[in-house]
C-alpha cells in the first residue's frame, strides 16, 4: 500500500507543480517582455515559487494519490483478496492516514522554517519582473519602499509597521525626503496612523511631527495631531502588494505581529484569521486522505480519470468554502478561529461519516 500510495503521490504532486510553473511562465511573459528582466531574474522567481506550490497543492497530491491507489486495488480486486483473509478496509487504510499526517506535521514546520523566506525572496523578484519600486522584503513588519521620483524635486523614502490595504490606512508611517544628488536627508515627517481621504485625493497625517534639515542641524520641529502635505504623491495602489503578507512570516513571527498591532489599536481580524489558519490548512492534508477512500471504493470500475476528477471537484469544494469562511471571517462575521477551522471540521465529519459508511 506504502510503495503504489508513495509512487502516486510524488508523481501527482511534481506534475502539479510542473503545470503550475508553466502556468505562471505564461502568465509573467506580458510583464517579463515588457521589462527586459534576464531569464536569470525569471528562472530565481520560478525556483522561489515551487516551495509555496508544494504548500498549496500537497493535499490535492494526497487526495488523487489515495484516489487511484484504492481505485486501483479496487478495480484489481486486491482489496478483495485482503477481506478474504480478514484485513479490514480500516487497517489497510492505516498506512496512508499515517503517511498523510506526517506529512500535515511536516507541512507546518516547513512553513515554520522554509517558507516565509521562500516567499519573501519570489516575492522580491516578482517586484523586479513587474517593474515595481524598490523596497525591502526581508522584514514584512518593517517595510522600506523608494517614492515616485519626479524632476527637480526631492526624492522619498516611506517606511511603515503596517499598511491596511482595505481601508488605506498606514500604522507608524515615516517619511523621509532627501536631496536626489548629494542623498543627504532633508526632512522627516512621522504619524502614529496615515489614511486616505478620497475627496481630498491626499493622505491625512494623524499625531506626528514633521522636521526639516539643514545639513546636520535640525532647521525646524513641528508637531500635529491632524495634517496633510500635497508633496506626498503617491496613491494606496502604490503600496499595495498582490502576495499576502502573513504567507512571508511564520506562525511566531505573525502572532508576534498581531500582538503588537493590537497594542497600536488596528483591526487585525484578517490576520488573525490567517494565524489559525496556519494550523487549519496543513491538517487537511490528512482529511483529504479521510475523505477520499470512500470515494476511491465508489467509483473504482470508473477508471483513474473519473478519481482524478472526482479529486479535483473536491479539491474545488473545499476552496470554494474555506474561501467563504475566510472572507466570513476577515470581515468579523466569524470568530476567526471559526472562520479557519470550519471547513476542517466540515470536511473532516464528511469523511468520517462516508468511511463509516463504508463496507469493510
């Protein structure tokens, strides 16, 4: 059982993630040509990519593996031959439950230790392929990114703790202006919070100062509780990133983070949801195994093809309403540890009910 679930499952997977590469080639090709970025730079974002592709597709490896394993001893009436001796279907399935949660253990500390810097590191040359500014990656917490330089005026540098993408909003914003020829630091203006006002088209500075220098002498200090400066012209979708910035931190790391933006008084309802999720996701993995034994022992005469689809209609399903839950939970319908662990729950009562259901 061990030796065709194995064989399956590393085949399944590496062909999964070599149609995703591919996909993503094509997908990256508009951006790629119209940059002149090197195959160099593309060949190190696609490398830096299969890690996160493994996260992702792991579990559906493992439901089409134990799909067509089954099916295929099944449809050989192996399994027939293994009754007949009195093995029941539960101890047969023992192998691959323990495969399945080892690699669900394996799953979490991967993305403990490997992943958030593999995901930091594509995420850096995804911004070259995409033309984007420069900015820092190795510290999402402490996010360092060059402004729109315009002729004749001076050059920007924004750091921040954090940016809300859904309601524009920055926490411990500054903003440091320099002379473009000699780098030499002209001003610095800091706020505890910084949001957008659309009808002002500007951003509304909140508790801060702002301080002007001349050489190494500060010129001038001012502090504010509100205020906006119509230099600052660079628009929320300018700071706005396509990768989640809990997939570039570990689960201590982002507990750490939440901690300290609940200190600040930000909604990190989203974040939490992805901080149980960390958990939540690399558990599936054994529930797909769950789930999928009895549909392998159903649709077996059908062939492979009618397992792999039925793997994939899972697959979907699952996505489908953990997408839905999440979204339930990012925007505080559901508490957030509801919001990640339901669709476990769901799926894994829908397995254990099936199984049980099952002849042995």
């Amino acid at each position: 059982v061990l030796h065709e679930f194995l064989g399956t499952f590393i085949m399944v997977l590496c062909t999964f993630v070599l149609l995703m590469l591919v996909f993503t080639f094509f997908e990256r090709l508009g951006d790629i040509i119209r940059n002149r970025t090197p195959l160099v730079t593309v060949g190190a974002y696609l490398f830096n990519l299969i890690p996160s592709m493994v996260y992702t597709l792991l579990p559906l490896g493992v439901l089409v593996a134990v799909l067509v394993t089954f099916g295929v001893f099944n449809r050989s009436s192996e399994l027939t031959a293994m009754k007949a001796t009195g093995i029941s279907i539960y101890r047969v399935i023992v192998p691959v439950l323990v495969i399945a949660a080892i690699l669900a253990v394996g799953l979490f500390l991967f993305d403990e230790s490997y992943l958030p810097a593999a995901n930091r590191r594509q995420e850096a040359l995804l911004s070259v392929i995409k033309g984007k500014p420069a900015q820092t990656f190795l510290r999402p917490d402490q996010k360092w990114i060059f402004g729109e330089q315009e002729p004749g005026k001076p050059g920007r540098i924004y750091y921040y703790q954090f940016f809300d993408p859904d309601h524009d909003r920055f926490a411990n914003i500054s903003v440091f202006e320099f002379d473009p020829d000699s780098f030499s630091l002209t001003r610095r203006i800091f706020a505890d919070t910084a949001h957008w006002d659309p009808p002002l088209n500007q951003w509304i500075f909140e508790d801060g100062w702002d301080r002007h220098f001349q050489g190494e002498a500060v010129s001038s200090y001012d502090r504010f509780s509100l205020s906006a400066f119509a230099t600052l012209t660079e628009r929320p979708s300018y700071f706005k990133k396509e990768n989640r910035q809990s997939s570039e931190m570990s689960f201590i790391e982002l507990s750490r983070y939440i901690h300290d933006l609940r200190q600040s008084g930000f909604d990190t309802m989203r974040l939490r949801v992805q901080l149980d999720h960390k958990i939540a996701y690399p558990l599936i993995t054994l529930i797909m195994a769950v789930l999928a034994v009895p549909f392998a022992l159903s649709i077996s005469k059908r062939g492979s093809l009618a397992g792999v689809a039925a793997a994939i209609g899972v697959a979907i399903a699952y996505w489908v309403v953990a997408g839905t839950f999440e979204a339930m939970g990012n925007v505080n319908v559901l508490p957030a540890f509801l919001a990640a662990w339901s669709p476990d729950l769901l799926f894994g009562l829908a397995g254990g009910y099936l199984l049980l259901k099952t002849p042995t």
